[in-house]
C-alpha cells in the first residue's frame, strides 16, 4: 500500500493564482481531511469529508475549495492564493474521525510559498 | 484561543535522558488523547493513545492523562538521537493540536 500521497511536493505561487494540491489514498478509508501547519499554530483543519460526496467545514476553509468525488481523491483548490495561504499542507485519511484506535494517517505535505 | 496549549520548545537533551513534554487543555469534554511524532519535513504519525485518565506504556514511551487538571504528558527513556522530532499532542472530543514540540537528542 502507498498510504496516503500527496502532489506536488513543493509550489510557488504568485498571489491571485489558483492551483489544485491533490491527495489521494490506497486503504479504503471513508474519512479524510485537510490541515495546514503554520510555525506556532499546529495543524488547523481546513475542511473534511466522512465518505463519497459529502465534506464540511474545519476551523480555517476560507479561501479553500474540496469536494469528494470518489472514495480515494480529496483534492484541494485554493481559488485566489494570498501569501496568508504559504503553509505546509497535509492530508489524512482514516477508517472514522481519527479519534483513540482510530489512526489517521497523513500524507508526505506540500510545502506551498505563495509570493 | 486554542484548546489545546504545548510548549514549542526546542528541547534540547543528552543521549540515555529521560525527555519530558507536556500539553494543557481546556474543554473537559476531551476524552481521547494522542501523541504524534513528526520527523523534520515528514507528515505526522501517530505514537501513542490513550483513553480518559490514567498512564499508558509502550516501550520506552509512557503516555499519562492527568483529567483533574487537564494535563496531558509525554515521557520517553533512554532517549536516542533517533527520538529527535516535533511531537504533537492531540485531544479528541472535537479533534485539537497543540503546536509540537521540537525535541533534539544528541549523542
């Protein structure tokens, strides 16, 4: 299994570009989300889905685009990228909400600048 | 405010030490908590778990939930420069990060 992958790796920006980061996942997990990682801040979930078209809302989707069309892709678009948006980018996945037993596993990152 | 508070460190300390970390929070609805371990430039995995109040082992790995004041901890022993990492506590009643912990073993 690759577990859960992640493109690009690296991405530059200039501000008002768009660009999808794309994740995708091989253990049959329903559930998967987004986070960024900012120095200081942890991870901040951006938005995530509990299975095949349906996604919600985390603590930080303004600017941020998902949607689930299949059980392995959850990509995500950034619409108008700001330099606010230069983070680290993962994705997860898990059987459930990733609570106790329930692992969730992350990808590699995408390491994002925008200019 | 974020609900759950870590100290980003770095904690530096000498190869074989006992390596100590700690996280607060603050909603008592909490009940499950994690420790993630990140290597430099690598996503998080998850480390440890543990349910409620209580010490739980693994190895050179002892996790304790203290829930009458909301403290989470983290020990390791024997620590190697192989332990060096960012380790992230997390609590789950609404999935929370604290913002790791930089470690650095050296030999």
């Amino acid at each position: 299994n690759a577990g859960v992958t992640q493109t690009p790796k690296f991405q530059v920006l200039k501000t008002g570009q768009s660009m999808t980061l794309q994740c995708a996942q091989d253990m049959n997990h329903e559930y998967m989300s987004w986070y960024r990682q900012d120095p200081g801040m942890g991870l901040r979930l951006i938005h995530y889905s509990v299975g095949a078209g349906i996604t919600d809302q985390g603590e930080v989707p303004n600017g941020y685009n998902v949607s689930r069309s299949t059980t392995e892709d959850f990509p995500l678009r950034l619409l108008s990228a700001a330099p606010s948006q230069t983070s680290v980018y993962f994705c997860a996945s898990s059987r459930g909400r990733g609570e106790g037993t329930d692992t969730q596993y992350f990808g590699p990152g995408t390491r994002l600048t925008v200019l | 405010q974020k609900e759950v508070e870590q100290d980003p460190g770095p904690l530096s300390v000498p190869e074989g030490a006992i390596v100590s970390l700690n996280c607060t929070y603050s909603n008592s609805a909490f009940q499950y908590f994690m420790w993630y371990r990140q290597y430099s430039r690598k996503g998080p995995e998850l480390l440890m778990y543990t349910y409620s109040s209580g010490n739980k082992e693994d190895g050179r790995f002892t996790a304790q939930v203290d829930k009458s004041s909301k403290y989470i901890s983290l020990f390791i022993r024997d620590s190697q420069p192989s332990d060096s990492a960012t380790y992230l506590c997390a609590s789950w009643g609404k999935l929370q990060f604290g913002a790791g912990t930089q470690v650095v073993v050296t030999p």
